[in-house]
C-alpha cells in the first residue's frame, strides 16, 4: 500500500539577529525537517507591527497555517499544530 505523505502546514519564523530562542527555534526546525520561512522583523516594520496585532511582543514568533500564532519558542505548541 502507497504512503500518502501529509502537506506540511506553512511555517513562518519571525526573528531578530540577537535573538538566542530564535536560533534554537530554527534548529529545531532543521532538525526535525520543517520547512519555515524566517522574516526579520528589525528589517520588516509591518510584519513586527503583524506580531504585536496577534498578542506578541517578543520573538520568536511561530505562524502555522498562515492563522495559529505561538509567541515564544513553544515546542509542544508547534509540534500539536503540525500535528507531529
């Protein structure tokens, strides 16, 4: 029987350079081999000004789905939302 391999939900990584949980957040990521798109948000001012619409006011900031915010690197958060 063929597996049928699930479409991984979008991961969207908001960071800023200095940000040690955000480094962990991406290795977390590499390691587990989710796909995630980083935005700096010292370089992007709307997607920090998105960030703080959703409730955050650190980073990192995890977007599932284009709709599930998780401020702060929150593991079982992430892997309950993509369902790993």
């Amino acid at each position: 029987m063929k597996e049928i391999k699930k479409r991984q939900k979008s991961v969207v990584l908001f960071t800023t350079p200095s940000c040690v949980w955000c480094t962990r957040a991406k290795s977390y990521f590499r390691q587990n081999g989710i796909k995630f798109k980083t935005i700096d948000i010292t370089k992007d001012k709307k997607a920090g000004e998105d960030c703080v619409k959703h409730g955050c006011r650190g980073v990192p900031i995890v977007l599932i789905g284009g709709s599930r915010w998780i401020c702060g690197f929150d593991q079982a958060k992430i892997e309950k939302s993509l369902g790993i």
